[in-house]
C-alpha cells in the first residue's frame, strides 16, 4: 500500500537553530525529503544530515515549489523550507496556488520572520503599528512599492524594510530613504540588522538621514521609526502608548 504524501511548508526562522519552532523541528524530524533554495536548506543540514536535500538557486520558486509537490504526489513526506515565516514572503502562498483544486496534504508551519528577529536585536522598535514592505521590484512595480511607502509614512507607521538593496539595486535604500524624508524629519530614529542568527550578525540605531549612506544587502533588514519612536541608551524603541510611562 502506497503511503500518503505530506507536504510541510516550514518556516525555519532567521537562521539559528534556536529561533525555530518547536513544531518547525518536528516538521523537519518527521520529513523524508527537505525541499529549498539552496542557502536556506544548508542552514538546516547540519541538523537533518541524515534527510534527502533536493535544491535549487534563486530565482527558481515555482521550480522548487513544483518538485516539492512531485514528491508528494509520490507518497513522499517532504518540507519546504523558507527563511523567517512560510507565509510572509514565503513559499506557501505559491504552494497553495500550484495546488489548486488537487488534494494535497499542506500544513504550512510558522516561524519568525526577520521583523520580529531583528526586532529583539535592536530592542522594541516594533512597540505599535508598523507596515513591512519589500523593496524588490522583480514582483511589484516601483511605483506600488512607492505608493505603499508614502502610505505607510504619511500614516506614521514604523516601517520594516524588507530586501533593501543587491548588486541590481544598490540605490534603492537611498531611494526609499528619500521618499520617507519628504514626509518624516531627518532625525526619525531607525535601525538595521545584518545576518539575522547567523554568523556576522550586526545591527545599529541611527537616524534616518544617516540611514540613507546604509550599504544594505538582502541580508539587511530595516527599520524606520515612527514619530514616537526613541533611542534609549543606543536601543530602537517604539512606546506601545501606556500612560504615566
């Protein structure tokens, strides 16, 4: 009798083993196969060495996602990683889509994506309402990332900037940086964190004028501060908005 296949969409955190979920694990334990882009399935290996490691390069998501979904078809217990959280800019959404009506076994399986990782290193910029958004123009036009920005800004949002800069978009930072100045003051207190739990982990508070200099990469994470936020003794702060505090 053929077994039932199983499709887990794991997210397996910033990259440390200790921020993964418990139920992450547990995915990862139970799976024959583990599914990923390949830096993102190296970062669980030394783990689950013991696992079949079927990868693929960036760029190649619908790729990944349909070998994932062979595999299951074929009886075959497998997860998909993705780093941060399956569902925030992660694979599941495109899993569910390639699955359409067909009957598949998906559980997508949480985790903690860079907003919250690289929150706890800066401190609590995060405190209130906060609007992430990605500056990768491969899915969405510039000019709905510049909407959304200005949206966010002119709402006093703290913004999480996701995938800030690469080699093609050096200036792109510098750009988001100048859309938000046009709507916030040059003094904004904001953040980044670099290598999220993961060796060379950095982070630094700053302002927003100072921000604009940032040599970010797709490693980065940003933060930019609402009209509330503080530097408290070198951390990003953002009150929640108790009284008497």
């Amino acid at each position: 009798m053929n077994q039932k296949g199983k499709l887990y969409v794991v997210g397996i955190g910033p990259g440390a083993y200790e921020q993964m979920t418990v139920k992450a694990v547990r995915a990862l334990e139970k799976s024959q196969v583990i599914v990923g882009y390949t830096v993102y399935a190296q970062l669980v290996r030394e783990h689950f060495p013991e696992k079949e490691y079927v990868t693929t390069p960036m760029r190649q998501e619908k790729e990944r996602c349909q070998m994932a979904l062979d595999l299951v078809k074929k009886g075959k217990i497998v997860s998909m990683v993705c780093s941060g959280d399956s569902g925030v800019y992660g694979m599941s959404s495109l899993i569910f889509q390639l699955a359409g009506e067909e009957s598949f076994d998906i559980e997508a399986v949480p985790g903690v994506t860079a907003a919250l990782g690289g929150g706890a290193l800066l401190g609590a910029p995060l405190g209130h309402d906060f609007a992430v958004i990605s500056l990768s123009d491969l899915l969405t036009p510039m000019e709905i990332i510049e909407k959304r920005l200005r949206a966010a800004a002119q709402a006093d949002f703290v913004i999480c900037l996701y995938n800030p800069a690469s080699k093609k978009r050096a200036d792109y930072l510098k750009w988001a940086c100048d859309v938000v100045l046009s709507l916030r003051g040059p003094e904004t207190v904001c953040g980044w964190v670099k290598n999220i739990g993961r060796e060379g982990e950095t982070m630094e508070v700053l302002t927003l004028k100072e921000l604009k200099d940032l040599e970010a990469d797709m490693f980065t994470t940003v933060f930019i501060g609402s009209s509330n936020t503080k530097n408290i003794q070198g951390r990003m702060i953002t009150p929640r908005g108790y009284r008497n505090v």
